[in-house]
C-alpha cells in the first residue's frame, strides 16, 4: 500500500510539473531562425543573429502577454536538402509557428513545400531571386531582390552619361537575375550592353574576365558577386588591372559591404553602389539603431542589410502575433502584414499586398573615407521601390 501511495504521488507531481510546463509554454511563441552560423559565409549568420536579438532585448522578448522564443538551427552552407530537413524538424518536433532567415535562394525554395503542407510564415532575410515569393503564399521577403537594386543603379548610370556597359556577374541564379535586371533597363534607357561575362562561384584569379571586358572597351561595368571573398577580389582585382584608368567605372550593389571593405582597401574609393540601406544614413531612426547596435556589439561595430532585415522580420512577426493574438493561423497572420506599414532604419517600408515583397527606398551610395575608415556614403534615393520583377513580368507571377 505504501508503494502505491507513492507511485500516486509521484505520478501526481509529475502530471502537476507537467501541466506547470504546459501552461507556461502556451504563452511562448517559437521562431525557428534558419542561417548560415558556420563556413565561408557564416557572416550571414552572426548579423542575423545580432539583429534578431537586438529587435528581441528591446522588446524584452515579448508581444503583449506572449514570450518569444528563438530556436536557432545552423544550414550549413547552401545545402537545400539539409535546409529543408531542419525545417521539418522545427515545424513538426518543436512546434514553432514561424520561421525566419534563408540566407540563400536554393535553401528558401527547399523550404516551400514545408511551409505549404504545415502552412507556417517564412519570412525570408535574405534571397535575391525574385520569383521566389511565387513559391508559397506564406512567403513574405524582408530582404531584397537583385531586381528591387539593379534598376535604380542602371538608371542612374544612364542619367550619369553611360551608353556602353559591360555586365560581369556570378554563375548563378541571383547572377542571372541580375543580368535579367542591368541588361532589360540599360537597354529602356538607350544603352548597349557590350559584353555579359560569367563567372563561376569560387573564382579567385579575375584576371581572363577582366581583360574580355577591356576589350569590349565599355563606359561602365555593371557588376554582381555573392557578399565575401568573390566581392572584394573582383573589386580590388578592377582595380589593379587598372580598368579605371582605362575609362571604365565600376557600378556595383552588395560588393563594398563595409564588412568587406578592410579587405578590398582604397581600391573601393569611389565605387558607386544601389542597395536599401547604408549604416550612414543621417535619419533619426537609424540614427537610433546604429547607436543601439554599437552599444550592444561594440563601439566599432556597423549594422548591415542582415542585421536590419532580421530586426524588420521580427518587427514583421510581431505583427503577425498581435493579429492572430499568439494562435496559429497562418491565412490571418499572412493576412495582417499585406500593406503593412513602418518605419525602419532603412526609412519608410511597407509589404506589398500582391507579391508579398517589401516596398524600400533603395539609396545610391558612393565609397568614401568617413572618419577615418571606409564606408558606403548616400549621394542619392530613389523612394519607395516597387519590386520591379513582378511589374516587368505579369505574365510569369500571374501563373
């Protein structure tokens, strides 16, 4: 008897401490956070990460009486099949009811058919592939498009003078876009794209690329490389194989990210770049946020298109939570973020209610010396761009 009462005691204080854990964790909400925290590229990793938590010790993890809670899982590269399988994991064993992050396109589009079957919010931080939104109706970018940024760049170009132009960009799908995007508004505008050059991931001697685009003997290069090695190599290779010199100006996007401006030095002086953010822009609100983020990461630390597209996806989440009141019901939280509207650092922003992609200022930035280091300096802004993919092909996003 004595036994019995003891396994009734026990089992009682376990369906007690049971139901304790239940009853707390239904106030907290679960994010699972997919990003590249290891490799080559885990620079996407650590700015997601300090964005998020960032966005998170501001707003002391909370959305009114809901808790947040991040669980963190690493892809490992641009590998789909293992983006796809941590997805699953998250979704279905830790019962998160959004997720966040895709560093690259081939990792967001392994996620589409998890997100359609478990109908879950992915809101994406980072692919520039624009037809990916077209994957699944629980897509939401916060990130940009190549298209959102080439455009804006080649016509400014244009309005600078230039009428021949050489386009040189990675062997990939975001590459192609960007070749899509530079050689579709140059030709609107009345230029002649000279030449296109490819250049397969990884590369590291410029040099055979380089000399097809001195013998094409272009105004300008357009140019498009993955954010890291392939980036600084092309710009500091233009460069010292003097195609400046030559005549030819180098127009870029991503490529002289302050974080890669240590490596590529005084070559980048001078580059003209469009992209949806610089950490020196003078408006209050980034103002705010570069002081908060140094406060946080240190006195030399810069926010970049990473760490405020993660604190804009939770910012986004947010929204979500508060429309369906911490329930799970993606049709409602998609729902509450079409035409959504705030105010970033990167200044005003909104979600597009048809194609769910942001609308952005994209900021026409020069390189040049800001107190003593290297930085992305806005000469010029082009308000509010509409995504410019989807208005180009209506045809292909109405399919």
């Amino acid at each position: 008897m004595m036994k019995r009462h003891l396994w009734l005691a026990v089992a009682l204080a376990s369906a007690c401490q049971f139901t304790a854990v239940s009853v707390a964790r239904a106030e907290e909400i679960k994010v699972g956070v997919l990003g590249l925290f290891s490799g080559s590229a885990s620079w996407w990793g650590t700015e997601y990460r300090r964005g998020l938590n960032l966005w998170m010790e501001q707003n002391k993890s909370k959305v009114g009486d809901d808790t947040i809670v991040l669980l963190e899982r690493d892809e490992g590269g641009v590998n789909p099949q293992r983006t796809r399988q941590l997805a699953q994991e998250l979704v279905v064993r830790d019962q998160v009811q959004y997720l966040f992050g895709g560093s690259f396109t081939p990792n967001v589009l392994a996620m589409a058919d998890v997100v359609n079957q478990t109908k879950t919010p992915l809101v994406i931080g980072n692919s520039g592939t624009s037809s990916v939104t077209l994957k699944s109706p629980y897509f939401v970018r916060t990130g940009f498009t190549q298209w959102t940024v080439s455009v804006p760049l080649v016509e400014y170009a244009a309005k600078k003078g230039v009428k021949n132009a050489a386009i040189v960009v990675a062997d990939f799908a975001t590459g192609y876009d960007a070749i899509d995007a530079y050689s579709e508004t140059f030709k609107k505008a009345g230029g002649k794209v000279a030449v296109e050059v490819k250049v397969p991931l990884g590369t590291t001697d410029f040099s055979s690329y380089l000399q097809r685009v001195r013998d094409a003997k272009p105004d300008a290069v357009f140019m498009f490389m993955p954010v890291g090695p392939m980036s600084a190599g092309f710009v500091k290779a233009f460069k010292e194989r003097e195609l400046d010199k030559a005549g030819i100006q180098l127009f870029a996007t991503t490529e002289t990210m302050e974080s890669d401006l240590p490596a590529i030095g005084d070559s980048a002086l001078g580059t003209i770049t469009a992209l949806h953010y610089s950490p020196f822009l003078t408006t209050p609100e980034n103002t705010a946020f570069v002081k908060a983020y140094k406060a946080k990461y240190g006195p030399g630390a810069l926010p970049s298109i990473a760490s405020v597209s993660a604190y804009d996806s939770m910012t986004l989440i947010a929204q979500m939570i508060k429309a369906t009141k911490g329930k799970k019901d993606a049709d409602k939280a998609i729902a509450a973020v079409k035409g959504y509207a705030w105010v970033s650092a990167r200044g005003p922003v909104s979600i597009d209610p048809k194609t769910r992609e942001i609308v952005q200022n994209v900021y026409i930035r020069r390189v040049e010396t800001i107190d003593g280091k290297l930085g992305n300096k806005p000469i010029d802004t082009y308000k509010s761009v509409v995504e410019p993919w989807h208005i180009s092909h209506p045809e292909v996003a109405a399919k």
